[in-house]
C-alpha cells in the first residue's frame, strides 16, 4: 500500500509515580548544603562535588566491586528475560540467585552500604552528564531492582498486587535535590543597532543655525552700529602734502630710491611712514570700522540655544561683522549636515525580485553579528517541556477498481442525420531580428585652432595688481629775485578685482595658429534573423445515422478510481509543541540581499521638499544625492559695492569742481547702509569738501574731513553719489554702500534650484520605472516557483533551525569549526570540530524532523513593521507562499524512539549525555511520559491496523461510452456504501 500522509495523535501522558534516587546520607547532605539561592552556583557546586566523588575510592569500576555486585546482575539478567512476571517469580529469583533468604538479604548492612554506593555513583554520573566507571543505565537497574528486593522483603502492597512486578520494573527513577539546571536565558549576541542619540541633537543644532542665520541675514538698519568717527581724524589746519614734502626733499635719497624696483613700493611706504615723527598729525582719517555689526540691543536678542552655537562657533555679534558671522556659522551649520549625512541619511531603496515578489533589499532586515566566546559548543537550554506523548498514525492506500461516475456527455443523433465535426489549428510564426551599428567621426583642423566645450556653468575670477613708485628732485634757477625748488615723490599702488558666474550653454576659444586634418570613420554591422514557423493540426469527427432505423444516443461517463485507504499505528512518541515566529524571516533576507546577478534595482529616495523648505544649508546634500548638475550657490547675504572719485584742480578755478555718478546696486540686493570717507589738501583755509549719496549729505572744512557712517532707505537697481569741493588743489573720496539680499532674491535662487533638483529625481525615477518594467518582463517570461518537493525542503530547515534555537536557547553563535592555515587554506580545527560533532549529532538524531508537522499563522502575528509588505508576498507554491508570509509557525516535533531519556537529560542539566545510553534519572517533570515510553518499549511490534479500512474515490480526465444508452443508478447497500446498479 502507498502512504498517503503520516500524523500524530497528541494526549496527554498518563500519570504514574517514580522511583526517587536517593544517595546516601553523608553524600546527600553535601549535596543539599551545595544548593544555594544562585541556579548556576548551584549548579556548579553541585557538579564539583560530582567531580570529588567520581574520584574517590567510592567509585564504582566494576560490579565486582559491590559485595552483592554479582547478584544483583544476575537478577537483573533474569528480569530482562521475564515476559508476564508476578511476585512469586520474584520471590523465587531472588533467594535462588542470592542463595539466602530474602529477609536476611534486605536486613544484611553490606547490602544497604552497596545499595547507596550506586545512588551516590548515579546521582554523580547524572550530574557530570557521562559514566565513569560502570555505565549509569547498568547502575539505574541495578538500584531499581535493589529497591524492589528490599520491598518484596517488606512485602509492599503495589508489588504484590497483580502486575505490579511489570509496572516496578518500567519504574522510571528520578532526584529531587536540584539536579535540574535552570533555564537560561538565550544570548542575543550584539544588540541592533540603536538610532545615535547624536542625530536629535545634530538636527536640533542645525534647526537653531539656520533660523539664526535666516534673522542675521534680514536684519534692519536700525539694528547696527553707527560708528562715530574719531576725533583724531581732525586737521589742524596745515597742508599734510607740504610736510610731505619737505621730509622728501631732507631725508630720502632719490637717486637710490630710482634704482628699487617696482615691488619694493611697500617697503618705501613704510620707510615715509617711519621718517615721520610721531607727534605730528596723520595725512588722512583713521581707518574706518565696519559698519555691519550689531548693536548691543540687537546683538542681546538671542536665546540660550542661540547663545551657545555662538559660543562654540566662536562669535560674538557685538564686534563681527554680519558677513563674517555668517560665513562662520554657514561653516558650522555645514560641519553638521555633514555629520548628520554620515549618521541618518535616507538611502535609497534597492529591490530585488524574488519569485514573483519586489523585495526591498535594505531596511528588510539588518544583519547583527554576534560575540565570538571561548566555549566549544553552547551549554545554554530553554524551559520548554514535553506536551504529552502521541501514536505516530499513518495512512496507506491501495488502489481497488476504476467505476463509473457521473455523467460526461450525450451525444443525440437523431434517424437520418449526418454530423461531421472538424476541429482544425494553426499557428504561424515569424521573427526578424536586425542590428545595425554605424559609428562616424569627423575632426577637422585647419590654420585656426578652435576649441568648443560644453559647459553647465562658466566662471571667471581676475585679479589685476599695480604698483608704481616715482622719485625725483627738479630744480630750476632764475638769476633773479627767486629761487624755486621742486621735490616729489609719488607712489601709487592700484588693485582690481573682478569675478564673474553665469550658466552657459557653450563656451568658444581660438587660438592664432592653424592647421587641418579630417578623419572619417565609419562602422556598419547588420545581422538578420529570420525564423519562420508554420504548425497545422486537423481533427475530423462524424457522425453518420442517414441509413439508420432509429434514434441512437451515446452516453458518456467520466471514470472514478477507488481506493482502499487504512490507518496504521507505528508506536507512541514523546512530543514537543513550540511555537517559532516568521518561519520565513531569513530565507526572504539571504534571497533579498544576494539576488541574482542583474535581479536589483535601486530606486531613489522621495524627494517631497517644496521650495520655501529649500535653504542654503541643505541644497547641497540633494544636489549631491540626485546628481543635480548646474545649480548656482545661493547669493551671499550681503554684498559691498563702492565708488571712488579723486582729483586735482588748479588754484586758477578756485579749487572747485563737482562729480556725480550712478552707483550700482547689484541685482537682487537693496542699499542697507553705507560709509564716505574723504580727504584733501587746500590752497585755502576756508576749503571745503561735499559728498552726497542717495538722500544724506555732508559737507566738511577746515574743523575735519568727511568720515560718516549712514543709513539708506533700500534703494535697489542704483543710487546717486556726488562729490563737490572748494578751494581744494586734490582730494579723494571713497563711498561704500552695503547691501542686503531681499527675500525676492532668495525666493527666486529656492525655485530655480528646486526645480533643478525636482527634475534631476524625476529623471531618475523614470530611469527606476524603466529597469523595473524590464525587470518583471524578465520575470514573467521566466519559469516561476520550485518544486514543491524543494520548497518543503526549504520550509522544514528553517522550521528546524528556529526549533532546535528555541531548545537550546542560542543562535548558532558559537559554531564554525573552519580556521585558516599558515598558508592562507581553510582548515579544520579538529578540537572544535570534534565538540561540535558530537552537538550536531545529538540534534540531528534526537527527533524525527522528517516527521515533524507544523502549521503556518497570518502574517499579523509577525512584526507590525512588516504587515505591508508581508501581506502582500505571492508564491506559485500556495502552502510556500503561506510560509512567507507566515508572522508565526507552530511546530510539533517528536523525539526518536531510544532518545526521550537522553532528551530529558539535556533539558534537566543543559549537557548532552556523552556516556553509553542515559540513565532514565531525571526530574520529576518527565517521570509520567518516560513510564509510558518504557511500557511500549515492553510491547515492541510491527505496524497496528488501527480501525477499518475505508474507500476514496478520485475523479479522473478520462471518459467511457456506456454499453447501453440508458443512464446510470446507484444503489445504497447496507453497510452504508453505494454502489452502480
């Protein structure tokens, strides 16, 4: 017969007592001293004073050892061999084997010493989890047929009553001082990774940054100093050019100073500088302050948080000039979207296809990697217990007989008619394939160079400086009333700067040199694939009653196979029932972060900005991430612009001229404030120098020189300045004007660059959008799913590693037996290996995993995190589908025959038993399921025919013509069945 499908019928175990191992009274009260309130001190003492009586004299290296050694093994001989024992036979064995009366046996004192000896040496054995000596099991039969001597003496009632012999010897033995190691908890190895407590405090820092450069960047001009200019810059009526002059003509000598070169004009200066006492009056007004500070009001108006960036960046806003406070903080506000980028920057998503699944491949699952220890194999152990015992039922059948079923098809012919029924198909198909590939290169030169680059933006940055020193002595004599001597020294030092930034489609430059060449070259491939594919399949079916004398009609009967199925029983199982959470948790990991090559696709983080959240401290980090190429900087928040004016006028036009000019104020910037310095030498003492600019005017004389600080009123485009003097023979006038970026300005550079950085990640999403069409064409056209046989190998391994974790309580951190050679090979370490083979053995040979049944739950039992994309995985396999989607799986897994006693060993002390077979010793948890698995071990036997058999029908494709054209009956028989009539 050919098995349908094997299952277990779980129950309870059935109650039963236990035979207590009892060590002896010095032994036992080491022991009960040992136990302490800490389970793995307990634990510890407990196996060292295992380890002390294992090495003492007391041990036992043979039955020949024990007074009553011999005996005792004859009779547990003799009871192996009894098949319905009863009192008598007891009785009876033991004076004849013994040769004494069973009285003077059990009051004999050698007997009681060599009865608690084994005790001892088996509660030892148990704790140290091998035998020493003699082997633990041989020890427990011994000890059980020692206790029922010494109760057959006393003639105890459960031994004397029927069948109490049997159960006695099927007796399982059991300690109660501790021998049970507490459950552990499992090793989590490293922990996940926690989100850096550094990100909320980079993110608050960057917040309080960009406000206050935001309020630092759109101050008003009743917020800043105005300095006042120092009284120092008064003139005291003398002509600083004619004292110039004279120290010229008296100390320098002029025809070295000709022979310096150009550079040295700056050393010249400071030698002029140092010629000139320091009592006397300086030439010009004191160099100016910067007029864009804070004052202390406004400079006061910050908050705590505030107050500390400010601090760290090392500001302070009552002395630093707007834009260098700005460009101090931008640096810092900078360092920290740096570091933010580096511990929190959203990636974007990668998906691979798995069956016929988009799986994401990061954020999936994280993979932690655990702590390396010093132990060879894990000692660590779970709490969970058997849930009962189960008879492993399987179900064969047998095929017994094909029968007719339900009705298929009539077919009616009527007297005379003809049918014909033609069934005909073809399919045509034609596939032409051609690739061409033309490539052609021109390159011309000629007496003219030319070079052409295409460029997303063009900048140009010159600086220009010019120094000029010029010395000499005129003379000229007049043999007259005068002599008239001239001296001069001029020095000038000229600098310009000047730069340049705009976007630009192309870029040209020409060269004078000439020379031409021209290459052409030209590559042509073209392939043709033609397949032309013709199929034609033709059926004819008739009819054909024309010379018929009746109607005829043809019935058809689908065909059904009956089966004789039956229920045999294999034997009794102890069962574990656990529960294991996202069975397919791993499997859609390890498929998701190693797809198959050109499986993968990344799709680009969402860009969901609008423009106002654009700022000039984050562009940068999405120009980056969406390959955004052309974008400008933002403007600066302040700009200077400036305008000089200078000249020399003859004492003939009374030293008076004007000047006036436009002032440009660069695009996107409006006039905040400004400063005129101005200085000059008269023919008169009653000169006087005149500057204006937009709406203020000065005007200053003999008591100072023009050194003001003012406001303007936001003048955008331009504003006018002027210059007018009296009695004046030179003068200059210097004129800035400071201005502030409007908010049009930096509205305007946020949708530029927002539209920039919008269209570059449409860009590449499209480009998404593409690879995953091409990618699921792929897939379809692909050969989905396994087979099922695989995917249930696939669902049973990972079932069983998350089993055995939750037995052991560990993660398979300890394992790996591979080490490296000195040459660099993989090899073995033959100590760990041979740990490990001994854990990996117990394991894999303790349960019957091809028989473990298991059953999957909906994914809402799983993490809440993954219910969207959990729910929503698909699979040709249903049952494979359900296992990927599964939030938690229950397992019931039943211990092989032979290993329940070695399985209780290891759920008692966490130590896999590594003497001959186990001692069925173990903690009262266990007593009623090992009793019932020794009673079947009595009885051992083939298969069991559990109830009567019974039939299946399964329908099939296949149909019959019925013999007669009437239709088919059934009739009910009296068993219940039915049967064709």
């Amino acid at each position: 017969m050919d098995e349908i499908f094997r299952f277990l019928m779980l129950r309870p175990p059935q109650t039963g007592n236990a035979l207590e191992v009892r060590p002896s009274k010095a032994f036992g009260t080491k022991l009960s001293r040992a136990q302490t309130n800490v389970p793995s001190r307990t634990r510890s003492a407990l196996k060292a004073l295992a380890v002390e009586w294992l090495a003492s004299a007391q041990r036992i290296d043979s039955v020949d050892a024990l007074a009553f050694g011999k005996p005792l093994a004859a009779l547990v001989d003799r009871a192996l061999q009894w098949q319905k024992p009863d009192f008598d036979d007891l009785h009876r064995a033991i004076e004849s084997i013994f040769g004494s009366p069973l009285e003077t046996i059990a009051q004999s004192g050698e007997f009681h010493a060599d009865h608690d000896r084994i005790a001892d040496h088996l509660v030892s054995a148990k704790l140290v989890s091998h035998d020493e000596g003699v082997a633990a099991s041989q020890l427990e039969r011994l000890y059980v047929l020692g206790d029922m001597l010494l109760r057959a003496a006393a003639k105890d009632e459960d031994l004397t009553a029927p069948g109490g012999v049997r159960r006695a010897l099927t007796r399982p033995t059991t300690i109660s001082f501790g021998g049970r190691a507490e459950a552990e908890t499992p090793p989590k190895g490293s922990d996940p990774p926690k989100r850096d407590s550094r990100i909320d405090d980079l993110r608050r820092r960057a917040e309080v940054i960009d406000k206050l450069m935001g309020r630092l960047s759109t101050v008003n001009a009743d917020q800043l100093t105005r300095p006042n200019p120092s009284k120092e810059d008064a003139d005291d009526g003398h002509d600083p050019f004619a004292r110039l002059r004279s120290q010229l003509v008296d100390k320098l000598d002029l025809e070295t100073l000709a022979r310096l070169p150009l550079g040295a004009a700056g050393q010249v200066r400071h030698d002029v500088d140092a010629l000139t006492p320091a009592s006397r009056d300086t030439i010009a007004p004191r160099g100016a302050q910067s007029s864009l500070i804070l004052n202390r009001t406004a400079a006061a108006q910050v908050n705590q948080s505030e107050r500390k960036v400010l601090r760290e960046a090392g500001v302070d806003l009552a002395s630093a000039p707007l834009p260098a406070a700005l460009n101090t903080l931008g640096m810092a506000l900078r360092e920290t979207h740096a570091q933010l980028a580096t511990l929190d920057a959203p990636e974007d998503l990668q998906y691979a296809m798995v069956g016929t699944n988009l799986v994401p491949l990061s954020g999936t699952m994280t993979a932690y990697g655990g702590t390396m220890s010093a132990l060879s194999v894990p000692t660590t152990h779970s709490d969970l217990k058997p849930v009962g015992v189960g008879d492993l039922l399987v179900v064969r059948q047998q095929l017994k007989r094909y029968e007719g079923g339900e009705l298929a098809h009539v077919e009616n012919i009527l007297k005379g008619e003809f049918k014909t029924r033609l069934h005909e198909r073809s399919r045509e198909t034609e596939q032409t394939t051609t690739i061409e590939v033309e490539t052609q290169k021109d390159e011309e030169r000629d007496t003219q160079t030319t070079e052409r680059f295409e460029l997303q933006r063009e900048a140009s940055q010159v600086l220009k400086e010019d120094m000029s020193l010029k010395a000499g002595l005129s003379v000229s004599g007049s043999y007259g009333p005068t002599v008239e001597f001239k001296a001069y020294a001029d020095m000038s030092m000229d600098r310009a700067k000047e730069e340049s930034s705009k976007t630009a489609s192309s870029y040209s430059k020409e060269v004078t040199s000439r020379a031409s060449t021209k290459v052409s070259e030209r590559q042509r491939s073209e392939q043709i694939l033609r397949t032309l594919e013709v199929f034609k399949e033709k059926n004819e079916h008739g009819f054909d009653n024309k010379a018929g004398t009746g109607h005829v009609v043809g019935v058809y009967q689908w065909i059904d196979k009956v089966y004789e199925a039956q229920v045999f029983n294999y034997g009794k199982r102890m069962l574990f029932d656990l529960m294991v959470p996202e069975p397919g948790a791993f499997w859609i990991y390890a498929n998701a972060t190693q797809p198959a090559p050109g499986a993968t696709l990344t799709r680009p983080s969402a860009f969901t900005l609008t423009p106002d959240q654009i700022s000039e401290s984050n562009y940068a980090t999405y120009v980056q991430r969406y390959q955004v190429a052309g974008v400008k900087p933002p403007p600066e928040p302040y700009s200077t612009v400036s305008k000089t004016f200078d000249g020399t006028i003859s004492k003939d036009d009374h030293g008076s001229t004007s000047k006036i000019a436009e002032l440009p104020i660069p695009a996107g910037y409006r006039a905040l404030t400004g400063h005129a310095i101005a200085t000059a030498s008269s023919w008169e003492d009653d000169w006087q120098v005149a500057v204006a600019v937009g709406r203020e005017y000065w005007a200053r004389a003999k008591s100072g020189y023009v050194n003001n600080y003012f406001t303007l009123d936001n003048e955008t485009d331009s504003i006018p300045v002027a210059v007018r003097t009296f009695h004046v023979a030179t003068f200059v006038v210097s004129i800035e004007v400071n201005c502030q970026r409007t908010d049009r300005a930096l509205q305007a550079w946020r949708l530029e660059t927002h539209a920039a950085i919008q269209q570059a990640y449409l860009k590449l999403e499209r480009d998404y959008q593409d690879q995953l069409a091409a990618l699921e064409t792929a897939a379809a056209n692909a050969v989905q799913g396994r087979n099922p046989a695989e995917n249930r190998r696939i669902e049973r391994n990972e079932i069983k590693k998350l089993a055995i974790s939750a037995l052991t309580a560990q993660h398979y951190d300890l394992f790996g037996a591979i080490g490296t050679s000195p040459q660099g090979y993989p090899q073995p370490d033959l100590t760990e290996a041979e740990a490990e083979g001994r854990y990996i053995r117990f394991f894999e040979q303790a349960f019957e995993w091809e028989q473990m049944m298991y059953l999957f739950y909906p994914y809402f039992w799983g993490r809440k995190s993954k219910w969207r994309s959990q729910a929503l995985l698909q699979d040709v396999d249903t049952q494979f589908a359900d296992f990927l989607r599964a939030g938690a799986a229950r397992a019931v897994l039943p211990v092989r025959p032979g290993f329940e006693a070695a399985i209780a060993h290891f759920l008692d002390t966490g130590e896999i038993w590594e003497g001959a077979d186990p001692p069925t010793l173990t903690s009262p948890l266990y007593v009623s399921i090992v009793q019932e698995i020794k009673e079947r071990d009595q009885a051992k036997g083939d298969e069991v025919a559990q109830g009567d058999p019974w039939d299946v029908r399964i329908p099939t494709t296949l149909v019959k013509l019925r013999p007669a054209d009437d239709l088919p009956q059934w009739q009910k028989q009296s068993d219940g069945t039915w049967v064709p009539v």
